[in-house]
C-alpha cells in the first residue's frame, strides 16, 4: 500500500506530514478489520526521500498518543538509492542528492530504487 505524499528535501516537518499520513492509512486498515489495537506498523521508505527516522519515530508516537494506535512500533526498512547512468549504463548508489556516475561522470541517469514511501505491513492483535 503506498503512501501518497511527497515532499523532496524537507525539513523536520516532512517527518510529521509523514506520520499523519501513516496514522491516517493505519486507521483505514484497523476499520477494515475490526478496529482491533495495532502492534506494529511496517514502512519503506527510500533513502532519495531524505526522511530521518529519528523524527519520523519522533513523531509518530507524538501523532499516536492516546489513540488506538499508542504504543505500537514503526518498524522502518530503508531502501538504498540506485541509479543507472544513461550514458555508459553503469548502475550504482547514490550518495547525496544528485545523480552522478562514477565510471564517467554523466550527471543525471535513472533512479531505480530509493524513492519508495510504502506502508507495507500492520500487525493488529490477535
């Protein structure tokens, strides 16, 4: 289930706006299954969307308290960024937010992985 927000390079409040959006998916699940109290929520999150996951936890519990959703754990998968460059082919990782190749210095190239803000998973109580 993907999470539809985007927000390239933003500050702390990216991680809020984030949150809210999980809190809000998280809620369409539990009402889809019974209302039953939430254990664990699963994300990934590419490392292209430059999210910090300290604040994403951060907020995430601040955005949770005192809702169904109070005490439950973010469990976050970071999905390295991969590039493919378009001039020589090669395919390597990104390091910082630009696109450069290492093998012949072409700027720019395909991103294949990294970009991905997914809730892939909710564990509810039995």
């Amino acid at each position: 289930m993907a999470l539809f927000f985007w927000a390239p390079w933003g500050g702390l409040m990216h991680e809020l706006s984030i949150a809210l959006a999980l809190v809000e998916q998280v809620e369409a699940v539990r009402a889809a299954h019974g209302e039953r109290p939430v254990v664990a929520v699963g994300v990934r999150i590419g490392s292209w969307r430059a999210v910090v996951r300290e604040s994403l936890a951060f907020y995430y519990e601040a955005v949770t308290r005192g809702t169904p959703l109070e005490g439950s754990r973010l469990e976050v998968d970071t999905v390295q960024a991969t590039a493919a460059c378009r001039a020589c082919g090669e395919r390597f990782e990104v390091e910082g937010p630009f696109l450069i190749c290492p093998r012949c210095g072409a700027v720019g190239g395909e991103l294949l992985s990294g970009d991905e803000l997914e809730l892939v998973s909710v564990e509810l109580e039995d």
